[in-house]
C-alpha cells in the first residue's frame, strides 16, 4: 500500500435529495481486509439502487461503504490477507455493497471476477450488478428452462438488456415491455421476439396472442403496483413471478384466485444485503456459463452512455429519465 496515495476522489451524498446532492469529495483510501481485495477503479456502473440511495430510500447495509456504487472494473491494487487467487495488476470486476463511484474501493474475493476475454473495461465495468440480479433471479429463482417464454418487463434498461441477451442465448423465447416506441427495434436485434410498447398495447393481450393463450412461464418484474394483478393473468400453469423492483409500488390488493388455480409461484430477491456466501455460487455460474458466451460476442453488455465521475449528478438524471437504453458508467480513470 505504501506506493498508493492516501487519499482519493469519491462522490458522496450530500444529503438525501435529487441529483444535485451527489458531489466530489476526496477521503482516504479504503484497506482490503482478510479475504478482500483493493481495486483501483477505472469505471463504475451506475443503477437505480444508487438513485433510490440518493434519495434516502435504499441505506447501505451495515458496514458498508457509504458511497454509492454497486460495480466496478479496473485493476486489482493491493491484496488482503489470505488472498491467493489474485495479484497486483490483474484486471478485474466486481460486485459491491457500496464504494463504487470511487477512485478506489474495496471487493470480497467471491464477488470479484476476471475481465471476459475481448472485453474492455468500460464493458466488464456494465456486467456485475445487472448479470448477478438476472442470473440469481431468473435462472436461480425463475427455473427458466430451454424452451421456456419469458416476459421481461423494462427491455431496455441494464437489467433487461441483459435478461433478453441471456435467456435467448440460452434457448428461450422472450417478449419484453417498453415504454418508448425509439426502444423497440434495440430490444428486438437482442433478441426479443416480441416487444409491447405499454402506452400503446396491453402486454396481457399480446402475451395470449404470442402464446395461443397459454402465457408466459416467467416474468421477470420491476413495476409492481397495477402491474402485479396483470402479471398473474399473463403467466402459464406452474408459471413464475419474479420481482426484483417496485417502481410503481410495493403494496398491492391481489386476487390469489389465480396463483391457486394455476399453480403460479410468487418470489423475489434483492442482492445487496445478501451475504458473500450467497453471492459466491452466482459467481461461479457466471463465470462458468456466461463468460463463455461474453467472451465469444454471443451476449454483449449494451452501454447507453459514459459520464466522468465528476458528472455523477447528470448521470442520475439521465437514468431518471428513463430515456437510456442499457448501462450508464461512470469514468473514473
């Protein structure tokens, strides 16, 4: 540690607030403990787990960095004890608790994997937030098999550019909702067969026309609210919901008619307060199923825009403005 500076650029949270509450500061550089290791950052994804942070909605888990910032790529710059897996100078990305919108930052060695082959680090920097959620949630929780259809609300965003790429490459069929007709053609060359622009169609309509009124066997869901009662109607005998967000809600009147009738199965997940030992298994999935498939170009992190790390603010609003199509980043160095 002793060739590293003492001290580093962060963007910290001011307050709870808009995006004009995210600001430079400088701190001093966090120390891998046993087990961790010190990565210099080079880019940092930006997710809406940050903006809810920001706003006072989503606090760190206890012990973790108060900086916002799930993942991260760049090089790997001092080791904590008992680490013997990586060295000095490797380039890496990982998975945080927090930390990331950071010149340096800290990661467990089970959160942390290589740089897919022929990836840049701007694109590993899109991989870890949005591959460990679609993986652990529709592959791990959703059971979605080849074959299998599944619904996607939010095609365009980080989390299902990548559920589109993945579970196509994979061997299912997928339809996804949208909220802008300029998201349509992206979403269909990813692989979508289906994409229902919500403002002008009804997904519940399109999903039995698409299926000859079987449904879909999974969905994956980040709306709730209205959406919940819909997502029942639009899902097959023994289908699966999957909640990983509640943009237009968290409490809703169900009618548990149909989850009866058609042996549905109810669940979701977050990721940021699960513990290492729960992230490590979605690790080795990832690095033996999927980085096969980054590094051969058969799925590819789809990157909307990249910000410097002092623009952190303009990078919120543009993913507030659900006006992007893939990741956000953030350069740090």
């Amino acid at each position: 540690m002793s060739s590293l500076p003492e001290r580093m650029t962060v963007i910290e949270i001011t307050e709870p607030g808009g995006p004009e509450k995210l600001a430079l500061a400088s701190r001093p550089i966090p120390q891998p403990a046993t087990g961790e290791v010190l990565i210099q950052v080079a880019v940092a994804g930006v997710n809406r787990p940050d903006c809810l942070q920001r706003q006072g909605g989503y606090p760190p888990p206890p012990g973790a960095s108060d900086i916002p910032g799930l993942e991260v790529a760049g090089t790997v710059a001092a080791l904590g004890e008992g680490v013997d897996n990586w060295m000095a100078g490797d380039k890496v990305c990982a998975l945080l608790t927090g930390g990331g919108y950071a010149e340096y930052c800290v990661a467990p060695v089970p959160q942390c994997l290589p740089v897919p082959t022929g990836l840049t680090l701007q694109q590993a920097a899109a991989l870890p937030e949005t591959f460990f959620t679609v993986w652990s949630n529709i592959f791990d929780r959703g059971r979605l098999k080849p074959g299998e259809i599944l619904l996607v609300h939010g095609g365009a965003s980080g989390i299902g550019t990548t559920a589109i790429q993945l579970a196509n490459a994979l061997g299912s069929r997928v339809l996804t909702t949208v909220g802008s007709s300029d998201k349509v053609q992206p979403c269909l060359d990813l692989g979508a067969e289906r994409v229902i622009n919500y403002h002008e169609e009804d997904f519940v309509q399109v999903v039995k026309s698409a299926t000859n009124n079987r449904g879909v066997d999974v969905i994956l869901d980040m709306v709730g609210g209205d959406y919940v009662q819909r997502d029942l109607s639009a899902l097959a005998v023994e289908g699966r919901l999957i909640f990983i967000a509640f943009l237009r809600g968290a409490k809703v009147e169900l009618n548990l008619a149909s989850v009866m009738m058609k042996r549905l199965t109810v669940t979701g997940s977050t990721l940021r307060s699960r513990p290492i030992a729960d992230k490590a298994p979605i690790a080795q999935a990832l690095r033996e199923t999927v980085w096969p498939l980054l590094a051969s170009g058969k799925v590819c992190p789809i990157i909307d825009r990249i910000f410097p790390l002092s623009e952190a603010a303009d990078a919120h609003a543009l993913m507030e403005s659900n006006r992007h199509v893939g990741k956000i980043l953030l350069q740090v160095a």
